[in-house]
C-alpha cells in the first residue's frame, strides 16, 4: 500500500461527474412528491410563490432562488417544480461528491476507471442515504441547497489545492468565502464547511511548502484574513451580537498583518464579497415592507429584523442548559443514522446494515488518512463539524422516537434533516472503504494475476455493496404519488361555509391551508386562525390586514351553491392596534367565570384551560383572539374549529354548540338538538350526518388517504391526519348504518383501507375495544 500523494495532474472527470448528476436526478424525479408535503414544505413552496418571508431566519436566498425557478415550466404542477429544485440540487452535489472521492481516492485506486466506479459507489450511496433521499424528493426546507453549498465548497477547496500559487488560486479562495457568505442567508448549516477550508488553508499542514520565506507569510496571511471572515460569518450566526466580537478582533489584526506586507488587498477583497453575501439578508426588511401573505416575523423594523435573524421566536436556551442529557443527543445521532441504509427492512435488519456501513465508513476514514493525512484531517473535521459539534449547537430535546421514558420532553418529530450533510458525506467513506476491499482482493490476486488493471476489475463486484441502500430504501424514501397533505388542506377548507373562519392548531393543519390558498388559489375567502402563531404580534397585524377575498362558487363545493352568503366586510377582530399591541401573552384565571356571546355561552374554568393546579389555570394571547372572533364574528361570519384542534374548543365548555361537519365543527348561536341530521355520536359530539355524507363521498379525496402504502405511513408524528380521515369514515359509517346501510358499508370500507396505512389508528382501535 502506497502512502504517497499522487501528485500527477490530471483533469477531473468532469463528465463521469455529470453522468452521475443525471442518473441521481433521474432517480429522484422517478421518486418525486407531485406536490405538497407535510411540515414545513408547504409554508417555503407558499412563500416562493408569494415572494414571502417563511419562518425565522427568514432563508431569503432560498426564496428568492426558488421563486425564479418556480417561473421555469418544468412541470405542470407550482409545488412539484419546487420540489424538483431540491433534487436538482442534491444531484449536484452527488455530482461534487463524486468528484471529491475520486480525487481523495488516487493514492489508493491507480486505475482510473476502477477508480472513478468506486467514486461512484461511494457518491451513490450518499445520495441513496435514507434522510438524503427522502429530502431531495420534496422541498421540504432549505437543506439541500445548504447540501448543494457545502459540496461545491468543498470541491472548490479541493481545486484550490490542486492549483499552482498565482492570481487564479487566490480567486478561488474569493468564490469559497463568497458562497460561504451567500449561503449563510440561506442557512447557516451551509457555513459548516467552513472548517475544512481552514485546515487546508492552514500553512504547516500545505503539501507544496513555499519556497522563500515571503511565500510562507502569504500564506499566513490570507489564513489569517480567511479565518477572521469567517469568524465573522459564523458569530453572525449564533443569535448574538456579542460572538461577532472576536471575528472583528481577528479582522483588524489580520488586516493590521496584511497592511505590513503590503497584500492588504486579498484582505479587504474576503471581506468585500463577504458583504455582498451577507447582503441578500437585506431583501428581509424591503419585502416585508410590501406585506406578502406570508410575512413570518414582519421584519419591517431593525428590532423585529434582529429578532428574526436571531430566531428570537423559539426561545431557545443557552448551550449550556441541556435540554437533553448529551449522551442521549449524540445516541439520537446514532438512531437516524442507523435509518439510513436499509430503511425499507425490519429493525434488527436496519441495525445489521447500518453496522456494516458504519464499519466501511471507518475503515475508508482510516484508509484515507494513511494514503493522505492532509485531506483526511480535514474530512474528519468536516465530520466532526456536521456531528459533534451540531449536535452540542443544536440542544435538541430527546426524540421523538428514541426508547427512552415517555415522560421525557421530546421534540415533536423526527430532527434527522438536520444531519443530512452528515450522511451524504458518509457515502465519500463509504466509497474509500469499498475501495480498500477492492485493494485487498487485488492485492490478494497479485501472486496469480500480473495484470494490475485486470486485478482490480476482478475487485470490482464488491461495488455491488453500494447499491444496497438504493433498493433497502426505495419504498420509505420516495414519495412518489403522495398528495395527501395537499388533498387534506382542500378537505379541510372546503369542510368550512363561505367567508367562514377557521381555527387550526399548529404546522400540518395550517401550512397546507396556506399552500392552498396562495398558491392554487382554493378557498382564499376563508380566514385562518392559527392557534400557536396567534400568540405572535406579527401574526395578529397579518390577521386583521388581509382582505377579503371574494367566494369561488363556481369552483367551490356543490353543497355551497343553492344558497346565498353575503360577502362580509370589516376585520375579523375589533382591536384597535394599540389593543393588539398591549396584549398580554398570559391572563390567568383563578376563578370560573361566564362570558355570553348572544346564545352561546363560554365557561372559563381554571380547572379546564391551561390549568396549572391548586384552582389556577391561564388563558394565552390566542385564546383571547380567538374569543375576541367569536364575540365579534358570531352570527355575521362562521366560526369553525378544526378537528386537528382536539378538545380545545370543548375545554370552553362550547360542546352544546358545536355542530360537526366532516373535518371541523361549526359553533352556533344556539344549544344543538337531536334531529334526523343532527346526531350526537360518543367521543364526536354533535354530528350533522347530511352535511359529513356529502363531504365525505361527495368533496373529500378518501381515495388519497386509502391508498395503499407498502410500508405504510412513514413519518408517524404527522400520521394523526391520516387517523383523522380513518375516524372520520369510521364513524360516519356507524352512525349510517341504520339509516343508510349501503354508504354506512361504503364508509367502512374506505375507513378500512386507511387503517392498514396507520399503525397510530390500529392501536386506538385496540385500546378503544380493550376498554
């Protein structure tokens, strides 16, 4: 085994790079979502259609990217153009994947085609990683643009080394901190890669050492310069001014160093395309000034705009308070990337292979640092960065599904997005540990075959490895004909009357509504209360500003059309501005107390809403809008709560008065009565059966939430939609069956057909019947 750095220059395989580009963009267009997705999909596909400021901090350069790109006629379809921005992405940087490991990879494959095809294994696999997969298939986040920065940095990188001293050199240098710099108003995963440059960058560790002592301080000080830029970059960051500090300390004296040898240009250049990176941060402040639709924060001051950059919204405790014990995040790592190879398989399977995986990343790490410590060092750094260190930054509570007590704060699903650079980069280790397999067998070889290329072809089926998670995942990863999350947003709109208003509970009952309504233009006149945004001030400015939007009745359900619903007008809460703004964030109660509201009356009783114990208990800033709509929209416009709000509605003592409509409950002025419509039904309260069977057979896509799914619903945290479909057939049918027998039977069925997709709704049959 050779330790030598292979020195020789030679062109990269620029198109190898760009036959794998195509096949893994082929591989994701095959798997891709036709449209929106749960969580946070919906909220960045709304606000590039709409130019909007999704949550903080903002991601500007996403959405502007990905507004233009939404323009391109790729596909019919605005969300499935999105989406394919992410793969697109990520195939660039399974691109860039490849040709790292197959640079990394010349001390130790010196056939060219051998070793090109181990490249590709390894790029294969990290682009078949189960979170990889999964996220370039849909835009979920931002994430893979963040992946598509840090593999084009690190390329970069990779090519500055492999340049001789001059102009251009230096110029790569300028387009490394500029990225940097740009993809920070992205995200700030995209600033990790950051480290690697500095240990290739830092002068002792350089290959080609200078060859006078003036080379030598050169090179320290565009080290110095490069490392005081991003120290900047990276205070800017972590959500205090205060980090920002030590970076402009190391500026000033590394521009004091560069102004003493005279080549305080390249200096001040970093720093200049720094700003002009960090600048696209100023598009915050300008829209936000227009008051897009979606307009999370409203940076229009610089209070509110520091507030978003600094995530401010979240109030996230210092690093130095655990939210979970240390061993138990790093163990979090450990359970995501045990998903990642073999998805599709049982666990104990899964673990065997995230084994054997695990075991050729470390084997092509230590492989790696034997042929070329310089560039293993940084790769290791790398990971150390996107793991370790994330980790520690990120303070995640325990997760969602770690076997861990259940009484345990948990976040409230799956974080493994976070870590999808971590895993891709693996597929580079993965590729070095299969090629030192294929060297030990060629070695092995050597005594009967004298061939060396002929040696290491005869190596080549250990490459069949790689293909493993590509068929271990193909189920779990694609989401392909998903549309559940956009079906269940037109549901659920189209469940509410004309110029209704509708109460919604948190991210996957609210952020489809939003893709609905912005992007294709369904039910626009029905007015969204969000009950966790509700407790924003932003939010409410937002709620009493948007218009009223003109009813679609040629588009709108058939049930809507024989009647005649007045447009109303005013806003939806009669706060002045001042009154928003003097809200409080918590009124406690400590006794029962009766509001009227014409008929309908609303019992605040500490020991049912927020209670905190000892007869006390606290309304939020939401639940005041919320009965501020009531007192002023009751008997002018609809008032709906959704079935995704649970009881939250029934802790106000509001049950006599809720009518139920498929998806939401309609309050009504005035105590319900059994009739041939209306029924009450145990755990479901008061039933319109005509309205619901008109929903459920006549507007709702059941077929979207009965199809068959082979590994059934893979993100269990959002699976409580699809139970929500299951429960609403299922007792539509038991009410039915006496009146309607033969929708009772169809109701059954599609009630059926849901419950084989939901672990969730088998086990909630299970403890209803065992009790």
């Amino acid at each position: 085994m050779t330790n030598a750095t292979d020195t020789t220059p030679q062109k990269p395989p620029y198109r190898w790079a760009a036959v794998v580009f195509l096949g893994t963009l082929a591989l994701y267009v095959a798997t891709l979502a036709p449209t929106t997705q749960f969580w946070d999909t919906s909220e960045y596909i709304a606000a590039a259609k709409v130019l909007g400021i999704p949550h903080p901090p903002g991601n500007p350069l996403f959405t502007m990217i990905a507004h233009v790109w939404g323009m391109l006629p790729l596909a019919a379809a605005y969300a499935q153009r999105i989406n394919l921005f992410a793969a697109v992405t990520s195939a660039i940087a399974a691109a860039c994947w490849f040709l790292v490991g197959e640079r990394w990879m010349r001390p130790i494959v010196p056939v060219p085609l051998v070793r090109r095809l181990a490249a590709l294994g390894g790029a294969l696999v990290g682009a078949t990683a189960f979170t990889v997969w999964n996220q370039s298939v849909v835009n979920e986040k931002v994430y893979t643009l963040s992946l598509l920065s840090i593999a084009l940095i690190l390329w970069f990188i990779v090519r500055w080394d492999d340049q001789a001293p001059g102009e251009a050199h230096d110029h790569y240098l300028l387009l490394i901190m500029y990225l940097l710099a740009l993809t920070s108003t992205n995200h700030m995963m995209g600033v990790l890669v950051g480290p690697v440059v500095l240990v290739l960058l830092f002068p002792p560790l350089m290959t080609r050492r200078a060859p006078t002592d003036d080379g030598r301080a050169m090179e320290w000080s565009q080290f110095f310069a490069f490392f005081a830029v991003f120290a900047i970059l990276m205070g800017s960051g972590m959500e205090k001014a205060t980090f920002m500090i030590p970076g402009a300390v190391l500026f000033a004296l590394a521009l004091a160093y560069a102004l003493y040898r005279g080549d305080w240009r390249f200096t001040l250049a970093l720093l200049g395309v720094a700003v002009v990176g960090v600048s696209v941060y100023i598009f915050l402040p300008i829209r936000a000034a227009h008051y897009p639709p979606i307009n999370e924060g409203e940076p229009t001051t610089w209070q509110a705009l520091w507030a978003v950059l600094t995530r401010q919204q979240y109030g996230k405790p210092p690093l130095s308070e655990r939210q979970a014990d240390i061993a138990s995040q790093i163990g979090l790592w450990v359970q995501y990337f045990g998903w990642q190879w073999a998805h599709d398989l049982s666990i104990k399977v899964q673990a065997s292979v995230a084994v054997v995986f695990g075991g050729l990343g470390v084997l092509g790490a230590v492989r790696h640092f034997k042929a070329d410590r310089r560039h293993a060092s940084a790769m290791i750094f790398l990971m150390v960065t996107l793991t370790l260190a994330l980790i520690v930054y990120l303070n995640f509570k325990y997760g969602y599904s770690q076997h861990l007590p259940r009484q345990l704060a948990r976040e409230v699903r799956e974080r493994d997005y976070f870590f999808i650079c971590s895993f891709a980069l693996w597929g580079i280790w993965v590729g070095f540990g299969l090629a030192t397999l294929m060297e030990w067998l060629q070695d092995g070889l050597r005594d009967r075959v004298e061939d060396e290329t002929r040696r290491w072809t005869y190596a080549l089926p250990v490459l069949a490895i790689a293909l493993v998670p590509l068929f271990a995942n193909r189920l779990t990863a694609s989401r392909a004909h998903e549309t559940l999350a956009r079906d269940f947003a037109v549901d659920l709109l189209n469940s509410v009357e004309p110029y209704g208003i509708l109460v919604t509970a948190g991210d996957n009952d609210t952020f489809p509504l939003w893709y609905a309504q912005e992007v294709e233009g369904v039910r626009r006149d029905v007015v969204i209360i969000n009950l966790s945004l509700a407790n924003t001030d932003w939010y409410l400015r937002q709620l009493q500003r948007r218009p009223i939007e003109e009813y679609d009745a040629a588009h709108g359900p058939a049930i809507y059309r024989n009647h005649t619903w007045p447009k109303p007008t005013g806003k939806v809460l009669s706060f002045t501005d001042g009154q928003l703004d003097s809200l409080e964030l918590y009124y406690p109660i400590d006794q029962k107390r009766v509001l009227a509201f014409g008929g309908v009356q609303v019992t605040l009783d500490p020991a049912q809403i927020h209670p905190l114990g000892n007869g006390q208990g606290y309304l939020e800033r939401a639940d005041v809008v919320v009965l501020g709509a009531m007192r002023d929209q009751l008997g002018k416009r609809p008032i709906y709560f959704s079935r995704t709000t649970g009881t939250y509605a029934d802790e106000f003592s509001l049950t006599p008065f809720l009518e139920g409509q498929g998806f939401a409950r309609a309050l009504r002025a005035q105590p319900l009565q059994a009739s041939d419509s209306i029924v009450a039904l145990p755990g479901f309260g008061w039933v319109n059966l005509t309205r619901s069977k008109a929903l459920a057979f006549d507007v709702y896509h059941s077929g979207s939430a009965a199809r068959p799914r082979p590994r059934g619903w893979v993100d269990r945290p959002s699976e409580g939609i699809l139970v929500t479909y299951a429960l609403i057939y299922q007792v539509l049918g038991q009410a039915l069956q006496a009146k309607d027998p033969g929708s009772a039977t169809r109701a059954a069925a599609i009630a059926d057909s849901i419950s084989k997709n939901s672990a969730d709704f088998r086990t909630a049959l299970s403890e209803g019947a065992s009790q």
